[in-house]
C-alpha cells in the first residue's frame, strides 16, 4: 500500500512537472515549426487570373511534402489567406480577412475537416478578441 502511494505520488509529481515544461517545450516547437515553415522553399507561384501577381503559393519540406498554402483572395498581390499542413492534413489556417497583411482569423482545424477552434481579432489591433472552440460531438 505504502508503495503503491508513493508511486502515486511520484507519478502525480512527475506528471505535473512534465506537464509545465511541456507547455514551453510546445510553445516554441510551434513557434519553431513556423519558422521553419516561414523559411521554407517556395514552389513556383501560380497566378490562377493572368495578371502577373502570383495568387497561389505553396511550401514543401525537404520530403517534397507540403506544408503551407497561401492565397491571395483579392488579387492585390498579397497573400491573405494560409492554410497549413501537418502530414499533408490541413491543421490550421489563418486569414487576413480586411486585407491589411495582419491575420485576424486564426482557424484549428481537426482530422483536416472538423474546425476545433477559432480566434478571431474582431478589430483588427492584432489581439484576438473571441475565441470559440466546439465540442467533440460528431
Ligand atoms: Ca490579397
Ligand atoms: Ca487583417
Ligand atoms: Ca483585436
């Protein structure tokens, strides 16, 4: 019995410390991830109306995988709409929806089709005002 609580409580113990060096370990492999995704290879942008600005680029890593897609919705010449990917699954996707080149939609997406969560930067300071994250149901 006395061992079995101990256990217990290392576990408990160790699980609370891996949990809050976790979260900072998460945070900057997210930040890293981006970065890494900011400093990819782009492929040869496609300009799907003619007008000579590109409107669709995609990044690959090294495996030839893509990771990020961008779009230029308004054919202004910037991209406003990203959409990145996890093992060729969409997993988030973050939209400059005013068009300001500063994102105000940021949208979690599961499974690469279920919407997880959204943040939304409703007047465009660059600090998210609404946060709406759904449930598991189906
Ligand atoms: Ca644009
Ligand atoms: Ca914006
Ligand atoms: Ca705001």
């Amino acid at each position: 019995m006395r061992w079995l609580l101990l256990a217990v409580m290392m576990t408990s113990l160790g699980f609370q410390s891996a949990a809050a060096e976790g979260r900072e370990v998460d945070v900057k492999k997210l930040v890293d991830s981006f970065n890494a995704i900011e400093e990819g290879t782009p492929s040869e942008p496609y300009d799907s109306n003619g007008d000579g600005k590109a409107d669709l680029r995609e990044k690959q890593d090294e495996d030839g995988n893509k990771i990020m897609e961008m779009i230029d919705f308004n054919h202004d010449g910037v991209m406003d709409d990203f959409y990145y990917f996890t093992d060729g699954i969409i997993t988030l996707r973050k939209i400059d929806s005013n068009f300001d080149q500063k994102i105000d939609v940021w949208v979690y997406i599961k499974e690469g089709k279920y919407i997880e969560k959204y943040e939304r930067d409703m007047d465009y300071d660059g600090n998210v005002d609404q946060v709406k994250v759904f449930g598991e149901e189906g």
